[in-house]
C-alpha cells in the first residue's frame, strides 16, 4: 500500500536571519557589570532573610534588623548603579547581542523584583500593628510587586529585540511603563525612609494606609503604557545651560545631604512626573480641533497699477 505520510517540509536552503554564535557571545565589560548587578541583589535577598529572622520574635524593627535591612537599601541602589553600566558600556563599545540583554533581565529580576519584593513581605507592611489585615496581604503584595515586575522586563525584551525594528529608524527615547530599576529604587527609598521614622521613634502607623496603595501603583505601572523619560539620550557629548547644571549639582547635594527624604522624594517626583505627562498628553489628543475657519479676503490694493 502507498504511504500516506508526506514527508516533513524542510527548507535545506534556509539561513537564520541571526548567526547564533554571535548572538550568544559574551563580552566581558558589560557582562561583569551584570554579574555585579545579580551579585547585589542576591547579596541584599540574604540581608532581607536575615533581617527578618532577627526581628521575628517581637515582630520590632531592632537595631539589628534596621542594620541589615539598610544594608539591603544600598545593595539594591548598588545593582542599580551596576544596571545602568552595562547597557551603557555595551553601547559604547558596539558590543551588544542577544546574550547580554537576556543575562540582564535575569539578574534584574533577583535584583530588582526578588529583593524588593521581600522588603515589601517583611518589613513595608510590618510597621502596621494598628492594621494586621494589612499584614495577612503582604505576601499577595508582594506577589504582585514580583509578577508585574517579571511581566514589564519580558515585555521590554520583546518589543526591543532588534528583528522587531525597522531599519534605520531610531525608536522612542522613553521607556514603555515604569522601569523596573526606578520601581526597585522607590522601594529602597521608602523602607531607608520608614527606617529612618522607625530610628527617631516617630509613629509607623500613619504611613500604614498608604503604602499597599503605593506598592499596587508602583506595580500597576510597571505594566502600563505611561512612558517615562530613559536618559540614554545623555552622554559625553550632551550639552546643557549653567543653570540646569547647577540644579541639579544642589539636587544631587541635597539627595546626599537628606538621604532618607531626598531619595524617597526623588523617586516619588519620577513616577509622578511620568503620569502628570501621560495625563496631559492624551487630555491635548483628546482636545477638540478648532475647524478651519473661512480664508480671509486679500487685502485690496488701491495703488495704481505701474
């Protein structure tokens, strides 16, 4: 009996549009960068489970656990600093591939999910004694917090892979939703912030009402289509007037000075300059056009002719 079975189709002439040895080649520069980057925030996930076994029994912010958890605050704002070199370095230097952005995206979720989501679990939602169903939710908080932020880095993947470009077209200099660094760092600020009132003996509970509601909108915008300016448009060669220069020399001075508030603040003054520029960009699109009105009449000419 003649078989039925048709053979597979194959394409024996077929060439990948990608050299797969190119793409997964590592370059050491940026690739280190990235390994400083996991390295911090595996490192500041140990100090967060540490924090917590030594606050555990009187469920009170000790000393102890104050120390380690603001250890973790500045591994975090550590892998941030190793996060921004790596892109830049493989820029600069023509080195970019496949291999590095997806070994960036793995680290940036320890780092930048895994870590501040475990602030959220252990210490965001503990000052809340007034507030224990807050609490009983800090583990689904903290969920959240990890899945929006494991949703937003694949998706910049995705719509940043090169085969999705068209060629020779730059893209958008924003970033599509709130990047995951600036949401990790707001974190991070927050709980140096919540340590800082927790140091000084000043009351935790007022602030109880406000932060499952910060952590969801901090979430929710990982997701969403706000954009948010990405600076890699500055570099070496970016120019700026003396004023705006010495702006933000005596931000940077004050962020320094008043670490606990000015890097909260700093955090806070990104995301909500995001969305005031969402909101007004699509109140101009949604506007009404003015229509056209009748072409005015040439003005008559009295002169003589010549």
């Amino acid at each position: 009996m003649p078989s039925h079975s048709r053979p597979p189709l194959i394409d024996e002439d077929y060439e990948p549009p990608l050299d797969p040895a190119e793409a997964s080649r590592i370059y050491f520069l940026p690739n280190l960068m990235t390994a400083g980057n996991l390295f911090c925030g595996f490192v500041a996930v140990i100090m967060c489970i540490q924090a917590h076994y030594a606050m555990r029994v009187s469920d009170v912010i000790t000393a102890e656990a104050a120390g380690l958890f603001t250890k973790a605050v500045w591994l975090i704002f550590g892998a941030m600093a190793f996060d921004a070199l790596d892109g830049r370095l493989a820029r600069m230097g023509g080195k970019e591939s496949f291999f590095g952005a997806e070994f960036d995206s793995l680290a940036d979720i320890v780092s930048f999910g895994l870590a501040p989501a475990l602030m959220v679990f252990f210490l965001i939602l503990s000052p809340t004694q007034g507030y224990p169903h807050f609490r009983e939710i800090g583990w689904l908080l903290g969920f959240i917090y990890l899945l929006c932020a494991a949703i937003r880095l694949a998706r910049f993947n995705v719509i940043t892979h090169p085969l999705l470009q068209k060629p020779g077209v730059s893209g958008n200099k924003d970033f599509v939703g709130l990047p995951v660094p600036a949401a990790a760092g707001t974190v991070a600020a927050l709980v140096l912030f919540l340590l800082n009132l927790a140091t000084h003996e000043r009351e935790l509970q007022r602030w109880a009402l406000a932060l499952p509601v910060l952590m969801l909108l901090i979430a929710v915008l990982m997701v969403s289509t706000v954009r948010y300016p990405s600076g890699k448009q500055i570099d070496f060669k970016t120019k700026t007037k003396l004023t705006t220069l010495v702006l933000y020399v005596a931000v940077g001075a004050g962020v320094v000075v008043y670490k606990e508030y000015g890097m909260l603040a700093c955090c806070l003054g990104y995301i909500f300059f995001g969305l005031l520029r969402h909101f007004r960009r699509r109140a101009a699109a949604s506007a009404p056009t003015p229509s056209p009105g009748p072409a005015p009449k040439p003005a008559s000419d009295s002169r003589p002719p010549l």
